[in-house]
C-alpha cells in the first residue's frame, strides 16, 4: 500500500511539467565530471570561475589529481573528487607509497581547494584486471590510512563502480551483488565505508541500455512500467530501478546505511548516424529528469525521501576522445563555455531572471502554470551540428598546459584500454594511466552487462 503510494506519486513527479518549474525555483545543487580529453578547454582558474559565478555547480569530479585543476578551484568552495589512477593502485597499498601520494597530490592543496574524496580508479571491477581487483580494497585503506597520519580527516576514500557489480536480477528488489565480488570486495570495501561515512559511488548509465523499445521507459516518457513482485513497486524508470537495484543489493548484505553517490551519469547530445538517440532533445529529458530524482527530495520507493549527490557526466564536449562521435559530445558545454543545452544549472535560471546569461538556451519561466502535465519541451536545442569538431578546435588551442594535453592525447593514440581486452597495470602517464581513457571499452561492453534491464 505505502509502496504503490510512493510509486504513484514518484511517477507523477517525473511525467510532470512541475519538473521543470521546481529546477527553476528550488535551490538544489549538482556535480559534473571534469573530463579533459582535449586540447582546447579554458584554463582551470577560468572554468573554475564560470561555474562559479555562473552556473549552480557545486562540486566537480576529474578522473586524476592535475595541480593545475586543483590549484585552480582554490578559494572557490567548489568540492573536488580527485582520482587515483587505475595503474597505480597496486603500489599504493604499501603505506609508504601511499604517504607519499597523499604528500605530493592532495598536501599541497588542502584545504584551500576542497578536496572532498579520493576516488580510488574508476570502474576497477570491471576492468577485469586481476591486479588492480584484488588491491582495490588494501589500497582503499591504505590511502585512508595516510590521509590520517597526515592529520586530514575529512577526505573520503571510495571508489566508483558500474552496474555490472549487479548479478542478473529481473527486479530491482532482487538484485544482488554478483557472488565472485561480495565476500571478497564488497564485504570488506561496505564495512570500511560504514566506518568512515564515506559513500558507495556509482555510474549508472541507462544509456547503455538504450533500445527504440525501451525509450520511454529510459527517457523518462510515459509508459506502463515494470512491476516488482516482491515489492508491488512498479518502476516507470530505468533510473530509478538501477538506484533501487544498488540499495537492495547492498541492503542484502547488511549495508543500507551507506551512502550512494551517482559518480557518473549522463547522455550525450550528439551521435554518430547510426547513435540517433544522441539528441540535445533526449540529453536534456535524460538530465533534467535525472536531476529531479537525484535532488528533489523525495528519493525512490526504496529510498523515500533522500537527495543523492550527483556528478554529471561530462562538463565538456572533449574533442580528443577515442570512439564514437558520441563520446566526444557528453558535454554540457562547449569549451567556449556556451551551453549545448540548459537543464537548469545556470545560475541565472534559479529563481532570478538575467538577460545577459551566456546560455543561448532559455530558461524556463517561472511564471509558467505549475502544472501542465506535458513533457518537458526541449525548444533550446542550439544547432546540434555546431558542435566544435576537431579541426576547428584545435585552431583555438588553449589547453590548460601543453604537457596535460599531450599526455590526454597519448591516452587516445596509444589504445592500449580502449581496444585491446587486456588492460595490463601501467606506470603513470602511460596509456591506461588516465582512468578517463578506459570508458570507451566500459561504454562499449555495458550494454552486455547490463542485460538484465533490457529484459525488464
Ligand atoms: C561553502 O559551501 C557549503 C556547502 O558545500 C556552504 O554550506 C557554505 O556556506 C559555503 N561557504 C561559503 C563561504 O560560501
Ligand atoms: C500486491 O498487490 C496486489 C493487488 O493490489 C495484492 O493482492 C498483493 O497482496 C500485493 N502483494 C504484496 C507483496 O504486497
Ligand atoms: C547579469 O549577468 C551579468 C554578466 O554575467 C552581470 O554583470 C550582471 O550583474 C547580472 N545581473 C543581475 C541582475 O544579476
């Protein structure tokens, strides 16, 4: 009964116009993931600016430990997630190692930059790399163990993970982490959470899933939904059902209590021909929608209730990344820091109308009825083919610092991650040194892994 309350209400709140209306007027706040994989993004202390003054960004995630980024967000109250890389957390186990990791990435620049969490690689069990697996949680510790000794006591230690920790399951109340990573990852990573308030992260991506069938019930569209049995919980979004689906499986071994963050999510406005979904349209249903979930309050029907800090993927289109078109346009801005949409992040949306916000996008009206019923409309799509292509991009070549660009290239040239299966621990800089370098094999293989809830 209470749960077919919750879903009937949660359903309302997605479907509804007042979705838009409440991002225009209610104060929330929202993290991007600070990729750069190119060679023609603004320096740090100007980004840093713009989303400050500019937009309601509050916190930034970025997939290493660059002193430029660090040293740029200084002063800003902006969070910073910074990243371990993937090929490092071998060695970091040893505390020595770890002493010194903590002296040379984080020392330097605490407390005045806010570093809030060392997220430790990225998506390290699905690397399938067996080094990496079985270090993972030694190096957790030893990490939190430095930050300790070094008398630092408010940086987590965590570490981001995709769905693919979930074992086949047709019904989120059902999910479960696979049986190979419970006893020996998660049991011992849960339990090191719990004792330090940290949160679990994870990168859930709907977009991996996406078939023409299954749109509306990825795109928050309306639909019948998917009914849980053991719940009567009927699930009109496959979002949603993937944040339930991680709170069942971690509350089956003893662990609701523990925080989740979505490190990653996102949708990129612009695919190759054969990526139709890639829209400026559907990024900003996905966004939007997303955000509303991720920050109103009122939670899931498993997690009434709760807001859940959230890291959109990406901040910027970046040009030198490997693969798809696709991959290269998850930005929500251009590197000239127009929008290539708005979904309400703009500072000058909350609340306060100004005429002179750089968004070519419109802000929604707060005088608009609060209650329409329709879907939200996307009328600011800018021209989704003026995205900056490569060429044009690199005439304006301002990357922070020549070497920070050279070695983001290296990562795309030398793809070692992205297209060969045997990810093999590398010194830093190398090529699967930037964990940011790998999600292109990760994007590739979800949908595999993510079968389940294309059943559903
Ligand atoms: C810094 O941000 C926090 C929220 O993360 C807020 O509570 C605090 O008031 C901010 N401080 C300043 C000086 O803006
Ligand atoms: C689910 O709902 C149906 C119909 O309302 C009801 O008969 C059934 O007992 C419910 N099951 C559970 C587990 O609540
Ligand atoms: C609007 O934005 C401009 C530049 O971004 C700024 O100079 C101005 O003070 C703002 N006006 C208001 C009313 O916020």
């Amino acid at each position: 009964m209470t749960a077919t309350t919750r879903t009937t209400s949660i359903t309302t709140a997605l479907l509804h116009l007042s979705t838009l209306l409440h991002l225009s007027t209610t104060a929330f706040s929202i993290g991007v993931n600070y990729g750069t994989l190119a060679n023609d993004l603004p320096s740090p202390s100007q980004v840093a600016n713009f989303l400050k003054t500019k937009t309601i960004i509050d916190s930034i995630k970025i997939f290493d430990t660059n002193p430029d980024i660090l040293r740029g967000f200084a002063n800003t109250n902006i969070t910073v997630t910074v990243t371990v890389g993937n090929g490092d957390i071998p060695a970091l186990v040893d505390a020595n190692a770890a002493g010194r990791w903590v002296a040379h990435n984080i020392e330097p620049f605490y407390p005045q930059t806010r570093i809030k969490l060392i997220a430790v690689g990225n998506e390290i069990l699905f690397s399938g790399n067996k080094e990496w697996i079985s270090h993972l949680v030694p190096c957790i510790k030893s990490l939190h163990q430095a930050l300790v000794r070094a008398g630092i006591d408010d940086v987590k230690v965590s570490t981001p993970y995709t769905l693919g920790i979930l074992q086949d399951s047709v019904q989120p109340s059902a999910a479960r982490i696979k049986p190979a990573y419970a006893k020996v990852v998660f049991a011992p990573m849960l339990e090191f959470l719990r004792q330090t308030k940290s949160p679990l992260l994870i990168n859930p991506y709907p977009y991996f899933s996406y078939s023409p069938s299954m749109e509306n019930y990825i795109l928050f569209k309306p639909n019948s939904g998917i009914h849980d049995d053991n719940t009567n919980i009927t699930y009109t979004n496959m979002f949603v059902a993937m944040m339930d689906a991680v709170y069942s499986a971690i509350k089956a071994m003893g662990y609701d209590d523990v925080d989740i963050v979505v490190a990653e999510t996102g949708w990129p406005s612009l695919g190759d021909p054969d990526q139709p979904m890639c829209t400026v349209e559907n990024a900003v249903l996905y966004n939007k929608n997303m955000i509303e979930v991720a920050t109103s309050g009122e939670g899931t029907p498993l997690m009434p209730n709760r807001r859940f800090e959230t890291y959109i993927f990406a901040l910027f289109n970046e040009n030198l990344k490997p693969g798809t078109a696709a991959e290269r346009n998850w930005g929500l801005f251009r590197p000239d820091f127009t929008p290539v949409y708005d979904v309400g992040i703009m500072s000058s949306a909350v609340g306060k109308s100004n005429g002179s916000s750089p968004s070519p996008a419109t802000s929604p009206s707060p005088a608009t009825s609060p209650s329409t019923g329709a879907s939200p409309s996307p009328t600011e799509s800018p021209s989704s083919g003026s995205a900056p292509s490569p060429t044009t991009a690199s005439k304006t070549g301002s990357g922070p610092k020549a070497d920070a660009s050279d070695k983001a290239l290296q990562a795309n040239k030398d793809d070692v991650c992205t297209e060969g299966k045997q990810c093999k621990p590398v010194q830093t800089g190398g090529a699967c040194y930037n964990p940011s370098s790998v999600r292109s094999l990760a994007s590739s293989l979800i949908p595999l892994i993510m079968i389940w809830f294309v059943y559903i």
